[in-house]
C-alpha cells in the first residue's frame, strides 16, 4: 500500500479545520462536529482511490496470470468499496452515539445478499501466491484503516464531546510519563462474546426434499431383516450408486448445497441412503479465506431419505504428488478442477472442535461389507469403544461373593494390569495428614495511616499477580492392586462400571512437611503408603511409572530425564507416625514397568508373569534428528528446545538483530547463522545461489526436514500499546516471508510461534489466511494456544502456535500440560467467526507435576545490588530446589554468568527501597515523605490540590487528586509535579487504568513471573520487576531462569541487549514438550514404515 507513514490533509482543509476551531463561521458545536466530519469523508474517499490506483499499478507488476490479477483486482476494488462505505456510514454517526472504537457492518445490498459476481473472484485465488498476495493486499488496507484511525484521533473527535467518548490513548494527556510494556496478562479476563454453538453438520444441516422421481437399478445384494441393501438408484435421470458423491437441498435456498458421499442404498419402507458428509472450507476455521472448490472430509454422517437428494456431484480426492518435496516455489496458478457448480476436490480431513486437517486415514473395507461400509461410522465407534472403560482377563483363582476380579483393564486405548501406576483427579482420593490451607491476604486499610500512604486506598481487590493460591494440587498417583467388578442382583459382573483397588503414592507436599518438603525434593520424587483406595477405572487420566530408586539400573537423573511420566520412590511415608520408613517387601517386590499402549505382557496370574514383564522393558527406538532451519531465530531459544528433545540439529538460522545471531553463535557454534534479511536469502536461493555475499553455503531444495521460527510479533502482541504504527504492521508481513520458505523447501514439520494475539489480529485473518497457505501446499496443519507456565517455568506467556506436517508423516498433537498452574492464566481457547475452538489438550489445567515456583527459579542466586554489573561471579553455595539442580546442569567449575541487573536512578532506588517486602506490594505501598537520595539530592512530598470526583475524599478528609483533570476539567500542565517519592503520574491516571496495579511491584516467593518483558522497567505496565527481598530489578540471569534457559546459556551485548535477548525468546521447556510431540510422530511413522517392509520381505519370501 502506501509507503508513507501518515495521512496527509491537503493545506485547504487544514484551514478550514482552523476556522472551524476558531468559531470564525459562528455555528454550534454541533453544526461545527458534522462540518469536519464532512471535509473529513471527502478527502478519505478521493484519497482511498488513490491508493487503489497506487496498488492496483503495483499488483500489475506482479508476476500474476491474467485470470489471477483480474480476480484480486475484482477483490481489492470490492474491499476498498466496502471500506468507503464501512467510513461514510461510520463518519454520519461519530456525533450521534461516539461509537467510533466499533467496526461497523457494512451497509447490505438489496436483500442483504451476496451477488453471484461477489464471490465468483475467490474460486480463482486457488495458486499459492495468490493467497499469499491477497495476505499482502489485506495488510495494507488495514494499515490504511489505521492511518485513518489516527487522523480521527489527531482531529480530536473523541475530546470533543466527552459525556459520550472516553479518553483517546492517541490523545493521552502530555504528562502520562508510564512506559507502557509489553503484558499478556491483561489477557486473562476475556472479553465474553455470543458464541454460536457447535453442532455436528447432521444436527445443523435442515434439509429439502425434492420431488425427484426415484427408482431401484437391479435387484438388492443383501438382504439384513427388513432392510433390503442396493448398489445402484435412479434419481431423475441420473444413476446413482454407491460410493458416488450427491447434493443434498438445504431449506434456505440462499444456503450452498450441501455435500456428501453415499456409503449404503436401501429400502426399509423408504427409499434411504447412508451420507458420510463433506464440509466446505466455510465452515471449517478457515472461513471465507478458503477454496469454494475444496471440500474437507469430516467424521460425521446420517441415514436420510432419498427424496432429500438434488443431484449427482463429482468429488475428486487430491493426492499428493510422488516429488511433492521438490515441487516448492513453483508458481502453481493451474487449477486443481473445473468449476462448473459440480465438480469439488478435498485432500483432508477436518476436525471441527481443535481445528485439525489432517490427512484422511487409510480404511479397506472387506469385500463382505463393501455395500455399506462407512469409514466415519468405523472410527467413530472405535472412538466410543476406547473412551469406556472395559475389563478383561478374569481371574479364576480369586473369589469372591460380591466381586469379580480381573487382570487386564483397557481406557482410550491405554491398557493397565496389577502393578500398573496411574493418575487420578485430585479429588480420587485424599490424604490421612491435613494440611492448613493457606490463607488469603485481605487489605485492611484501617490498620493503614492514609496520611502517610495516601495511595493505599486503591488496593480495593485481594487478588495479587503472580499468586500461586489458586494454583490446582497436581494429580493423585496410585498403584493397581486390584481391577474388579462388582456382581449386580443376577450375580453378573458390572462390567459397564469397573473399580480399581490401589495403593495411594504421596507427594512430599503431602506429608506433614507441605510445601516446603516439596521445595527440595526432586519433582518427581514420591512416597510409598500402605493406605487404599477404591476409584472408578473411567476417573483414571492416564499411566506412568513409579519405581523404586534402589531397583534400578540407572542412576535416578538418567532414568528420570528419558521423558515425563517416571516417578520413584525410596521411601514410605506413615502418616500415623508423621515419618519415614523403609518401603515394605510388598513395595519392592511389586515394581511393574509399563510397556506403553497394549504392549503389557504378564497375564496377572501372579508375580511370575509381573516379574517376567519387568525385565521386558522395550529400548527406546532411537530417532534420526531432523535439519532444522530457525528463521526470526533470536538467541536461540526454539531451538535449544528442540534439542534438549532430541528432535533437531539446527544447521542453519536467520537472525537480523547481530546480538541475537551472536548469541546464537556462541551456544550453537556448528550452526550457520545468517544475518540478512530473510527475503533476500531466499531471492538468492531461488535464483540458483549456493552461497551469500559471505561465502555461507545456503541452504538448497531437500536439505530442510523441519522449519521453525516466530515472526516478529509487535503488530500481533497485546502487550505493545503500539500496535497499529506502520513499522509494526509492515512487520507482520514477515509471516508470508516465513510461508514462503516454507513452500520452497517443503519441510517434513513446520511451527510457527508467536503472541496469543497472534490467532485473533484483524479479526483472525492473518491466522485464516496463514492456514489457507498450509492447506493450499498440500499440509496437514493445526493451530493452539499454550501456557508455558504449565512445561516447568515460573512464568505465565501464553503463545499461539501452527503446527504442520507434510503429507505421508503424522500431524504431532499439542503436548498435555506437565505442571499445574494458575487457572486465570489458563484460559487457552480460541473464538473465530463466533466459535470456540481447543486443542487436543485433555488435561486442561491439571498437570503431573506442582507449579514451579519464583523460590524455586532464583533463591540459591547470591545476593547483588542496584546497577551489579559482574559478568562472572561464582555461585556461592549449593542448589536447592529440583529446578536449580536441573538448571545449573552439570557444569566442571561452575560459573554464574550475567547475573548482573539495570542501574537505576537515584530516585528510583530510593522508590524500590521503600516497596515493602510482603508478598502484592507495589507503589500504592508507598509512602508519601521526603527521603535523600544517594546523589544528595532530598525528594519532595507528594502534594494533593484537587478533589477526586470518583474516590472522594480521604478518611481523614484530605484530598485525593493531583490534577484538575481529578475534578472533571482539562489537564493543567502547572499541576504536574517532579521529584516526588510516589510518582506524580501513577495518581494522575490512576482511575482510568486498574489503579497501576503491579507498578513498583515485587515478585512473590511462592508466585510466578508476569510476562517476561525486553526491558525490565518498573513504571512499565509489566512492573512486577522487582526482586522479593532486594531493593533492585531482576538480573539478566532470574530473567533467563524464568524462560527455562539453562545457566550455561550465553547471552551477547550489554545489559539491554541480553534483557531483549530473553524477553523475546520461546522458552525452551515449552518448545521441548513441542519437539517430544514431534519425535512420537516420527518414531510412529517409523513403527509403520518397518511394519510395511517386513510385510512386503513377508509376502516375497511366501
């Protein structure tokens, strides 16, 4: 669009704009508002044409077919016209209501109905770069939006009639001195919107019978009680038969004909077929950014009636090509079908609750069945089948009067036997020691001098960020010691609600010790206890492995660092003693080691067959790493996941920021890092370069097997109050400079990071429109929000992410949370187009393990001060907690690196100083005195003039505003006032901004990290920044800690370079739960291709 940065009102209408603001013509205020509306109209919509024809000129130059260029010009002047249309009915009703901040609809045409001409341009955007440049296209209008947004504001539209518009942020009094940051909290509490709710297509669908004259073609093939089953019908004149694709009338006619492929034709009084259903891209996430020839297969279907049926419809299954790898880049406009209103292709198959395409599972229906076999009814009831639980293998040798007994228990496809380990909810079962619930704090402000802290009024909520209290217990673990039924009255076993018997495990923050038990024990550190319990077998949420530490061959770390879901013990917890013991005979006699998803071998005859299943432990299949490319790749934070799992070796990365690529050196010296513009490193690819200007070997066609990386996210963050600015905007094209590489080298895995704002930035276009880039090359593509709170940091960053894999290799699921964390932080749905969208994370905000904790990420750090700038210093004592242990790895001479903190002025030391230690204090904890400062000088008391029209009067009755704007009037640059211990702004604009709460704030021993941020700032909006106990903001080194990066990590630059370094990294225990996802999918994939080559050695050798 435009490359200028500003609209620019021509020198005739900023005259006339003066006269109007000098009363010169005498109208009303009124009159005078709708005059600059109407000047204002005139030159957006002669302006709006302009850039059309600016664009349109650019679009020419393009590389675009005839057919393509005229579609998107058909689109683009369709938008544009809307736009004027969306402003003119916005600008006739700014005075009227001061609705400005809502997007209006756009005014309907007759009927309110699209015309056909509307969306005949769409079915020709089906090429790769027509997608991506109708993404270009879509920024740029929004860019030109935004710059409209900021000539309202600039116009001062919304000052102008203040009973109805609240203050601009554009317009912001000159006195706001708070540096706004970056903060994804604010999140937390979303907005409610009316979501429409989720029916299965054959709920939605209503339907229309036809008055088609329908009739049998040859006599029936099967004939099952009443139903007589055909292969073939006459509908009309057309044949249909079974495994052909029809049409099926909706009841609105201004509704598409609904889809569907015939599975079975029979006649049980009527004339009824079997419809396994197709969606359209519309009603998938994707929206009006999809193909309207391309049809998604969804596991859903129904019996109906024929009458329903219109007609015959040709359906075409896309496959991929045999060198669908090497075929990246390649200017793709061909069409895939012929769109004659009859002919459809689909190439996956789509789940509509977490948004997954995926390719369509292979199913061969026996020749016996093939005249109604239904591949959705098949999976269906495979998915029925595995979510009750089942029990089998009934023990003869163990009577009982009132139970049966069994050996083997199946649930979701997972098999447990005697001696198994499982998870439960919290609420399976409880504990004999009860522990004190922690208390909530409450403000009391009566115990408070309001003259001495005049600000603390506004802690009118006992809610504190970063707080742990409502934080879930992680979940019960037990140990199977009985699987059985209960008889009913026939003396029949109840097997629709089978029971386990077991023995419970404790947590050390179960035992009389609490939390501070848990503190220095390993995370996955456990207590054997004689007590039992009795759960239903449909309450287990999954197994895992409980050993005794002693009966291992394996030192503990090694055993616990070959993936999540090991625990052991050592000893037992007697909670009528309050102690510790040796673990009875039956404990250690008893160990089972799980053999994954039907693999277990014992029979539960008795402890031969356990003993015979423990010394069958399976070896870890061993996993190729896969090349990686890192793009946007910052100090290397992805990537060290992606490692630490086993997953990658990163061959190559593109970092622009030379700190970054720096740092990424230093901890990845094997890896060729690139620090150019993405594009032009891919221009030279394409062109046939095999190196840069620098002589670094580019990465060519096939040598890439994984993608990763995360656009640079200021257009998308919530945290970045800037987020309309051009630079921002211009940057977010960077994410089709990142599809791009991903359809030129067609990896085997691509993952996109970035904000949470990221999936509902333009009204989730981008997100639409990135996924319809996927879908169009050919991969199986999903998209989720995660917590990395919930993968073993002390912080909450909650990330949107895209996975996608090639075609022939296993789309990974989302990782299911390992630790527990707090529920506000939490909420990881999506809403596009009205509906809610999950991923297929079924834990929710349970989790295996404890949150981890501010006191567990930095309480061994040694003690620093304001401004330490110490690159090396040693640590000066032992780690305490399981995560400093993991942390600090397994270093020859520890060194602490970069444990160094910003130096702050005088006046913010002395602010810092007076913060008080308690856990939720920040500035409305200040008092209000004069202190000296350090460079002499002595800080002045904070004077009150004003009457606050909100909060009144103090109840001494002193008052409670700084400026006269406390009073309903304009801001008076005289009221402003410097060199005060509270800062003169946070009162300012307190009301209209939560009060500025977490400002000068402390973290909390037992809490978590907000956000970490590229700049640690304690007038920030992300100001919980201060160390617990130390009157300084946190290190360089607690900030890497709150990410999950390793103390031998390096960082490059000076002090505000590594702050950024961190703040803008993914952390790395999130994206190694991510590349653990990866690596089953690869090792799947691997079972299958070793499965298919002894099948075929099989077949030869017979």
């Amino acid at each position: 669009m435009p490359t200028r940065t500003s609209l620019s009102l021509p020198e005739d209408v900023k005259e006339r704009l003066q006269e109007l603001d000098e009363g010169g013509d005498s109208l009303s205020d009124e009159e005078c508002v709708k005059e600059k509306l109407r000047l204002l109209q005139e030159f957006l919509l002669a302006d709006t044409q302009d850039q059309l024809k600016i664009l349109e000129d650019k679009l020419k130059s393009s590389e675009l077919s005839t057919v393509s260029y005229a579609a998107l010009s058909v689109l683009l002047s369709r938008t544009v016209e809307n736009l004027c249309s969306n402003w003119s009915f916005f600008l006739g009703r700014v005075h009227e209501d001061g609705d400005a901040m809502k997007s209006p609809s756009a005014p309907k045409g007759k009927g309110g109905r699209r015309s056909k001409a509307d969306s005949e341009p769409k079915s020709e955007l089906q090429g790769f770069k027509g997608v991506l440049i109708a993404l270009h296209v879509l920024q740029c209008l929004y860019l030109y939006i935004d710059m409209i947004v900021h000539v309202l504001y600039g116009l001062g539209f919304v000052c102008q009639n203040k009973a109805k518009w609240v203050s601009c942020p554009l317009s912001r009094c000159p006195n706001l001195a708070v540096k706004e940051a970056e903060d994804d909290e604010n999140m937390d509490e979303e907005e409610v919107l009316p979501l429409k709710e989720t029916k299965k297509m054959s709920q939605a669908k209503k339907k229309k019978q036809t008055k088609n004259k329908i009739s049998w073609v040859g006599e029936p093939i099967k004939t099952d009680g009443r139903k007589e089953y055909y292969m073939k019908v006459r509908v009309e004149n057309e044949v249909v038969e079974v495994g052909d694709c029809v049409s099926v009338s909706p009841a609105d006619p201004s509704h598409p004909l609904y889809l569907a492929r015939i599975t079975a034709l029979w006649e049980d009084g009527d004339k009824m077929f079997h419809a396994h259903w197709f969606c359209r891209g519309t009603d998938t996430v994707l929206g009006e950014s999809s193909d309207p020839l391309e049809l998604f297969l969804v596991d859903e279907c129904e019996d109906m009636q024929l009458s329903f049926v219109h007609g015959k419809v040709n359906v075409l299954y896309k496959a991929p090509t045999e060198n669908w790898f090497m075929e990246g880049g390649m200017d793709d406009d061909m069409k895939v079908i012929e769109d004659d209103g009859e002919s459809f292709f689909y190439q996956l198959l789509y789940d509509g609750e977490c948004a997954r395409f995926e390719s369509p599972p292979k199913v061969t229906p026996s020749e016996d069945c093939k005249y109604k076999f239904c591949a959705s009814c098949v999976r269906n009831r495979e998915r029925e089948a595995q979510d009750l639980p089942n029990v089998c293998e009934p023990l003869e040798d163990e009577k009982s009067d009132s139970k049966v007994f069994y050996g083997l228990a199946t649930l979701k496809g997972e098999q447990y036997r005697v001696g198994d380990s499982v998870y439960l909810p919290p609420e399976a079962f409880s504990f004999a020691v009860k522990l004190a619930s922690p208390v909530k704090r409450s403000h009391r402000k009566d115990d408070v001098d309001e003259d001495l802290h005049p600000e603390y009024y506004r802690k009118s909520s006992d809610y504190i960020k970063g707080s742990n209290l409502d934080a879930p217990e992680p979940f019960r673990i037990g140990r199977i010691k009985e699987i059985f039924c209960n008889k009913r009255s026939d003396g029949k076993p109840d097997k629709m609600d089978p029971k386990l018997r077991l023995y419970k495990f404790y947590r050390p923050e179960n035992t009389h010790k609490g939390p501070k038990g848990a503190y220095h024990s390993d995370i996955n550190q456990l207590y054997w206890s004689d007590e039992e319990a009795t759960v239903n077998m449909a309450e287990v949420l999954g197994r895992c492995q409980v050993e005794y530490a002693e009966d291992l061959v394996e030192s503990v770390q090694d055993y616990s660092s070959r993936g999540p879901d090991r625990f052991y013990f050592l000893e037992a917890y007697n909670a009528k003693t309050r102690s510790l013991e040796d673990p009875p005979n039956h404990a250690r006699s008893a160990v089972h080691k799980g053999k994954g998803k039907g693999k277990g071998k014992g029979k539960g005859k008795g402890k031969a067959a356990l003993q015979e299943s423990q010394d069958q432990e399976p070896q870890e299949q061993t996993v190729p790493k896969l090349r990686t490319l890192d793009v946007f790749s910052g100090c290397g934070g992805l990537s060290e996941g992606f490692h630490q799992a086993g997953i990658s070796e990163t061959h190559w990365a593109i970092e622009m920021w030379d700190p970054a690529a720096q740092a990424f050196r230093l901890n990845n010296p094997g890896t060729t890092v690139f620090t150019e513009d993405c594009n032009v490193l891919l221009k030279l690819v394409m062109s046939g370069e095999k190196t840069n200007s620098l002589g670094q070997k580019l990465p060519q066609k096939g040598d890439v097997e994984m993608l990763c990386g995360g656009p640079p996210c200021q257009g998308f963050s919530g945290m970045n109050r800037f987020n309309s600015r051009t630079y921002s905007t211009f940057k977010n094209s960077l994410v089709v400079s990142y599809l791009s590489y991903c359809d030129y080298y067609r990896p085997k895995f691509f993952l996109l990071e970035n904000v949470r704002n990221f999936v509902s930035f333009k009204r989730s276009m981008v997100l639409k429109l990135t996924l319809r880039c996927l879908v169009r090359m050919g991969y199986q593509c999903t998209f989720g929000i995660l917590q990395a709170g919930q993968y073993g940091v002390a912080q909450t960053r909650r990330r949107a992410i895209i996975l996608a894999a090639a075609p022939g290799e296993k789309l990974p699921r989302f990782p299911e949370p390992l630790h527990v964390f707090a529920p506000r932080a939490c909420s990881l749905s999506v809403v596009v187009d009205e509906k809610k969208y999950v991923s297929n994370v079924t834990r929710g905000n349970g989790g295996i393990y404890r949150t981890i904790t501010v006191r567990d990420t930095m309480s061994d750090l040694p003690e620093i001060r304001n401004g330490a700038a110490a690159l090396e210093i040693s640590y000066n004592g032992e780690p305490q907690s399981w995560f400093q242990r993991h942390i600090r790895g397994s270093q020859y001479q520890p060194i602490l690196r970069d444990h160094i903190c910003k130096d702050m002025s005088a006046l913010v030391a002395a602010r810092m100083r007076y913060i008080p230690l308690a856990p939720g204090s920040d500035w409305r904890d200040l008092p209000n005195i004069e202190v000296r400062l350090r460079d002499g000088t002595t800080t002045k008391k904070l004077r009150y003039t004003h009457s606050d029209k909100k909060n009144g009067r103090s109840g001494t009755g002193a008052l409670r505003g700084v400026c006269s704007c406390a009073e309903g009037k304009s801001c008076d640059p005289a009221d402003r006032q410097f060199n005060t211990l509270i800062p003169w702004c946070l009162p300012h604009t307190g009301n209209r901004h939560n009060h500025w709460a977490g400002l000068y704030g402390r973290l909390e021993w037992d809490g978590f990290f907000s956000t970490t941020v590229t700049n640690p700032e304690p007038m920030g909006k992300q100001g919980r920044v201060l160390h617990p106990e130390q009157h300084r903001v946190v290190s360089v080194r607690e900030c890497a800690r709150s990410q999950g990066f390793p103390d031998t990590y390096r960082f490059f630059g000076n002090i505000l370079d590594k702050h950024r370094q961190v703040g803008n990294a993914v952390p790395p225990p999130l994206s190694k739960a991510i590349g653990l996802e990866v690596r089953k999918c690869v090792q799947e994939r691997m079972r299958e291709n070793a499965t298919g080559d002894f099948l075929i050695i099989v077949s030869l050798y017979f």
